[in-house]
C-alpha cells in the first residue's frame, strides 16, 4: 500500500502564535503515524511560487493522511494558524512504480 504524503507551503506573519498550531499539531500527527521528511530546511525555487517554509510529511498510507486531516483534533489545530499564517496544503498519496535508471 503506498505512503500519503503532506506537502505544505506556508508563510508565517506571527512566529510566537504558530508555536501554539506546533504544539496542537503534535498529537494527531502523531496519533496518524506521521514523519516530517522535510521541515523548514534551506531551500530554493528555481520555478513557480513558493512560500518561505515548506514541509513534507509522511503517513504510512494515504487513508492515515487523509484520516489525520479530518481529525477533530487537527481541526481544532488548524483554528490556532488561521489568523496567523497562509498555506497551500495538498495531501497525495506515494508512488512506488518503476523509477528512473
């Protein structure tokens, strides 16, 4: 079964009230199974927008990504963001086909 994957692009204008999202988050992540693969790193975009922090994270599948969105927990973590941040969220699931070479 493949992983699900969320990738987020996110702009923060109050860096002091995302640290309550942070922490709201932390539970249901965890609760779903998930793994940042990517967050915050340095980074550089060579084509199309961006946002000034990007994060990848990883679910053991893509009903476990999609179960921790719905979640009424990640959905109360959402409100804490909301007034305090912009993001651009897609949930997808992995591929694990053939690959190049």
């Amino acid at each position: 079964m493949p992983k699900g994957y969320w990738i987020a692009h996110v702009d923060i204008v109050d860096q002091e009230k995302y640290k309550a999202y942070v922490t709201a988050n932390a539970e249901p992540l965890k609760k779903h199974g998930a793994r940042f693969l990517v967050r915050a790193g340095r980074f550089e975009n060579p084509e199309g927008e961006s946002r000034t922090r990007n994060a990848v994270i990883e679910f053991p599948s893509y009903q476990a990504a999609l179960d921790c969105w719905k979640s009424p927990e990640y959905q109360r973590a959402i409100k804490l963001r909301a007034d305090v941040s912009t993001i651009d969220l897609i949930i997808i699931e992995g591929y694990e086909g053939p690959q190049p070479g």
